[in-house]
C-alpha cells in the first residue's frame, strides 16, 4: 500500500514515502498538464484547477479567485518565502459563504487544523500546521495578547514568542517558539487593523438567488485531497526555485501589501503563461489601498482639498467642510477638533491665517509637504510643489 504524507505546513514536500506494489493502481494519477510559454506547467495547472474549484462552488469577489490559488501555493512553499500573509475570509453578515471557502481551504492547505477557538498556548506549540481559525470575531477581537501572537507570525525574522520552561533541573529558562505559519482566519466584519495589513483579505458577499454555485461532495474533497498530495510532492522543487525570487511589484502595493504579495507574484511568474498577469491585477483588485491607515487616508484627502481649489491655505472650518463634501464612510461629519487630533501626530497644527480681513484657525498647504513627501506614493503627492 503506498502511503504519502503531507510535509509540515511551508516545509516543502512529503516527509516519507512508504512504497508497497501490491496496491501500486491506487497511485493518483496527474490531469492533462497545461502549457505555458516559458513557465511551469504542473504549476500552472494546478493554479487552474484550484481556482475553477472555488468559482464552482463559490460567490467570490473579483481577483479572489485567482489571489487564493496563490495563497495556497505560498503556504506549500512557504519555506522560500520571508513573509507570511494571513488569508482573511471575512463578510458583513453571516450565510456569505465563508464556511464553503474554509471548507475548500482545509482540503487544499497543507497539514490543516481547524478549529473554531484556540487557546494561545496551542498557536504556538506546535508550528507545524496551517492554521484555520473560523469565527474569530466571537474570541479574537478582545485578546489583545492572541492577536499579538498571530501578527508575529508575518515575518519570518521576527516570527516568534517567548515563554519560560521549566527545564529538567527545575530551572525556569526562556525559550522561543516559531510561529510562521499559514493562517487563515473567516470572521463577521472586518479584523483589527493590526491584522488586517498583515492579510490577503477576501471580503464575501452574499450571493445572489441567480449565482450558479454547485454544493461540495464527498467526491470534491477527495479530488481536491489528492490535488493536496500532488502539490505537496512537487511544493520543495517549487521552493528551490522561488528561493530568494524578487518579482516586479505594481506600483499600486503599499510597503505591507507588497510583502504580502511577494511571494505570490513571484509563484505566478514561475508558472508563466498568463498568471503573471492575473496575478497582479489580482493584487490590484484586493489589496488597492489595503495597507493605508487612518492617517494615511486623511493624508490624501486633505491633499485632494487643497488640489481642487489651488488653496495655499484654508481655515479649520472650510477644510472640514470640504472633507464632508468629498465623503468620508470613518467621519461622516468632519470638525476642526477632530481634524486637529487627526494631524497632530504628523507635526501638523491649526494656526491663526488670513483670510481676507479674518484670522481663523486653520492650516498652510507648506505644512503638509513635509507628510506628503514621506507617506505617500508618488502618484498620491505632488513632488512638484
């Protein structure tokens, strides 16, 4: 009987391969390759067919059909990999499907442990697996230090947690656990903003009465089971290959949105063919302005302000009125204390300006130049001024 293991999640590959030919007919055969200019076609393939299982049996937004092929593949071969990020399933309501896409997930994603609470003892314990974490909103929102534990696992230097262990000499000694590991975590509404940089965020909607999504068999989880195994046989020669890569990253990605998406570009540029493509427009779709903050966000409206009337400076009062006007789902209603606590960790304050015979309090265009220049993108500023 021959008997494969799935590696340890992001070690690339079968740990042991026990071999009997007396039931060699049970050996899972490999489809049709497809064939790409200049790439891998096992590779290729096995992004295509993942992702034709998810738009069967899933409603899902633009670009995640192709962003979760990528992701499972990075956990594969997340040992070539420096950065590990998260895969948050997340909707507004419940009976959005996120239990059909973890479900998928768990066949596909190598060494799974679901669960529906964890203890953060047993994150880091055992590195080994790929994390699935569904209803996280009920337990997670509020345990700052789990949270902690999770977003340490993003990078690879710094992907661990220290705790005291009681040696065999009854000394108590500090010790380090790994915890870069997949994670994928589905919850109702959106995760800490933490989190939420740190993650490949697939937002579901419910579907629609006339979506045409087939319900999962138990002949789809074991086709998938064994499209599990063929990846994790090939996932170390894949590894070697995107060991150190350094794959064009659109100018769209913020610095955290491109360490997440790394890895992933560069597993679509080694499969060729039109994945390279897909890929980054995946990314695009998914992650356009995912890594901003708060401030970062105020950063470029206040710049949209100050454009659109040609403004050198403008009081406390008609710079909020101006930020209402454009919109603000945060702050629906902008006011000048607001916006100064906003700015203040910028270096930037209200002063007294003249406007005609007034002297409101209110800000220069010269005092946000310095922010500009330091948050935000070249397409978002203006280096000219």
């Amino acid at each position: 009987m021959t008997k494969k293991k799935d590696g340890p999640a992001g070690q690339g590959g079968a740990q042991r391969i026990d071999t009997d030919d007396s039931d060699s007919n049970s050996t899972i055969s490999k489809p049709r390759e497809e064939k790409t200019a200049g790439g891998d076609s096992e590779l290729a393939t096995n992004l295509s067919e993942i992702s034709r299982t998810f738009l069967k049996h899933s409603s899902l937004p633009k670009g995640a059909a192709d962003a979760i092929p990528f992701w499972i593949l990075g956990a594969h071969t997340l040992s070539a990999a420096d950065f590990s990020p998260r895969l948050g399933i997340v909707s507004p309501l419940p009976e959005c499907g996120k239990t059909t896409v973890l479900t998928l997930l768990d066949a596909l994603a190598p060494n799974p442990l679901s669960c529906s609470n964890i203890t953060r003892a047993a994150i880091f314990r055992d590195s080994s697996h790929t994390l699935i974490l569904d209803e996280a909103d009920t337990y997670m929102d509020e345990q700052s230090e789990l949270r902690g534990i999770l977003n340490s696992g993003h990078h690879r230097t710094t992907a661990y947690v220290v705790r005291c262990e009681k040696t065999k000499n009854g000394v108590w000694l500090p010790k380090k656990f790994s915890t870069f590991f997949p994670m994928i975590y589905a919850r109702i509404g959106e995760p800490h903003p933490t989190l939420l940089t740190r993650s490949i965020i697939i937002r579901m909607q419910r579907a629609k009465s006339t979506d045409a999504i087939a319900k999962i068999k138990q002949e789809d989880i074991d086709a998938l089971e064994a499209l599990r195994k063929r990846i994790s046989a090939s996932s170390s020669t894949w590894a070697k290959k995107l060991n150190r890569a350094e794959p064009d990253i659109p100018k769209c990605l913020g610095n955290r949105s491109a360490d997440n998406w790394r890895h992933m570009l560069a597993i679509a540029d080694l499969a060729g063919g039109d994945w390279p493509t897909r890929a980054r427009e995946a990314a695009g779709l998914l992650s356009p302005r995912a890594d901003l903050d708060k401030g970062e966000e105020l950063l470029i409206r206040m710049k949209d302000v100050f454009d659109r009337g040609l403004d050198d400076k403008l009081s406390s009062a008609d710079l909020c009125r101006r930020l209402n006007e454009l919109g603000d789902e945060e702050y629906p209603s902008w006011k000048p204390t607001r916006l100064a606590r906003e700015l203040k960790p910028f270096g930037i304050y209200p002063k007294g300006i003249r406007v005609g015979v007034k002297t409101p309090k209110g800000y220069e265009r010269s005092q946000f130049q310095d922010a500009w220049s330091r948050y935000l993108k070249p397409d978002d500023r203006d280096d000219s001024a």
